[in-house]
C-alpha cells in the first residue's frame, strides 16, 4: 500500500449479509494481521448497520488471538441497541472457527453542549523541520539494525514523523513520551467523517507501545521483547481533515506484569483535540 487510495480499498468490506461482512489484509512488515486493520474493518462493519445518521463516538476492543494473513477475516455485528439517543453495536471477528478479535462501539446523535479539551504541545519542532520514516531509511538505513531496516522498507500508506529520533544503538532509559507527526499520502479530500475515524483509528495502533518501551531501552527494544496488541479503546470527539499534518502525542503510565500501558492524544496541527487513544500490550522479555 502505498496511498490512501490503497488503504480505502483495504478498509472496504464484502458484505455478506446486513450484519456480515468478509475483510482482506496486508502487512505492515508484521508476519500476523495488524491490529488497526482489524480496528478499522470491525468499526467499517458496525458503521454499515447504522442507519439513523448517529455519529461514532467510543470503541473498546480486545485482540484475542493473532490473525491469519492469508484467511480472510468475517466481521459479525449484533445490533445490540438502539435508542433515544445512542446506538451500541458488537462486532466479533472470525478466522474458519477462531474467533480472533471483539469489539463493541457506540454511537450518538449529534447534539450541542458544552466545550473544552486539552491544549496541544507547544514547543515541539514542525513536520517541516523532521525527518520522516522514507528520509531515515534514506539516510540512516544502513546503520540499522536488519529488522528495523525491513519495518521501514515497508510501503505504507501514511508518512511519519516522529518528533525526536532515537538512536536504537544507544543503550539509555527514555521518558514514556512519544510525539509523532503523521500525514497520508495522496488526495484525502472528499472523505466522510465516518471513514475519516476508521483511516484514523488504523493510524492508532502505530507507534503508542513505543512509549511504553522507552524507559526501559537501557535493557529492552523490539528484538528482544515480544510485544502484542491485548486492547484498544478509542474516543472521537471532533470532526477533522486529512489536508495537513496531525500530531498524535502518547505516553505510558506504567508498565508491570509483562504489560505495558500507554495513551494518546490526536491533533490537528491548529490544536484541535479530535480523538483520545488508550492500548495495553503484552511486554514480555524473551528468554536467551
């Protein structure tokens, strides 16, 4: 994938039924399914049984078992609710007979009330003034580590830019913050707030585990770590566009337990608040 063109006709499902639906998939440089694929096909699915004009607002999920690259993937809905103002559904995702992920959301009315939100960053550096994922790999691609290098050379559909680099060669603890810049690729124009959540909560699960890492890369990195999506909730508040770039700024509470926790938040480059992330993923050092 290498626009947001490619990821559209990702995120588009066979329907099978007013409440199934059949998804394909594409790596991301992973040898299992990404999670935010699964997160944007499950809430494209669900949003396909909404009918009242009701708007996303909130999704909670869990990743239960690891999904199948070559399988297709069928996304069931149960229309658990619809009422005066809120409409819930459930969405459970199926490999042959695993079931391999769920997810429940709900949706609101739009409706006026009162308004405040978090300020953005101020003084981080502008996506002008950074180097992006393509301009690392450029650069630096030689220098890193082999599976590093591979992750970068992955064709994807979205630029980041990460607001500081961090020399995985250098053996330090980090804060548990992680600033990242993102953008898509190609003409986003035209797009409906509904597949302008789903291409966002994709872009979610990039990235938030980084910080939960950091303040342990005296000891712990990507090699030796296996780490896994466990659950991830996410919360839309504003309606935005993909013409600019968008800051998505995390942060890791705690780590323990083999666990490690992280949450974030979702920017216009103006500061507007448009989404909140939280993901706790499995953190287990593996034995020598």
């Amino acid at each position: 994938m290498t626009t947001v063109d490619d990821l559209l006709n990702l995120l588009i499902l066979d329907k099978i039924s007013d409440t199934e639906f059949n998804g394909i998939s594409k790596t991301i440089g992973s040898p299992i399914v990404f999670g935010g694929q699964v997160l944007a096909q499950a809430i494209h699915a669900a949003s396909n049984t909404i009918t009242n004009n009701r708007v996303l607002h909130s999704m909670h999920s869990y990743f239960l078992e690891a999904g199948n690259l070559e399988l297709p993937i069928t996304y069931n809905v149960s229309i658990v609710r619809d009422g005066g103002s809120f409409s819930v559904r459930r969405v459970t995702a199926h490999q042959k007979e695993r079931t391999i992920f769920i997810l429940s959301a709900s949706y609101h009315k739009v409706e006026s009330g009162y308004d405040h939100q978090f300020d953005i960053k101020t003084a981080l550096k502008q996506p002008e003034d950074l180097l992006s994922w393509t301009d690392i790999l450029r650069q630096y691609g030689d220098y890193l580590p082999k599976s590093l290098k591979a992750f970068f050379e992955i064709e994807r559909p979205i630029e980041f830019k990460p607001t500081e680099i961090v020399n995985p060669l250098d053996k330090k603890d980090l804060p548990p913050y992680n600033d990242v810049w993102f953008k898509l690729k190609g003409d986003p124009n035209g797009l409906d707030l509904s597949t302008k959540q789903q291409i966002l909560t994709y872009i979610s699960d990039y990235n938030i585990l980084t910080s939960a890492l950091y303040p342990h890369a005296s000891k712990a990195h990507w090699g030796n770590t296996q780490t896994a999506s466990l659950d991830h909730s996410m919360w839309y508040f504003r309606d935005f566009d993909f013409d600019d770039w968008l800051l998505y700024s995390m942060e890791s509470p705690s780590t323990s337990n083999a666990r490690g926790f992280a949450r974030g938040n979702i920017f216009t480059r103006d500061g507007k608040l448009i989404a909140s992330v939280a993901q706790e993923g499995l953190m287990r050092p593996l034995k020598k």
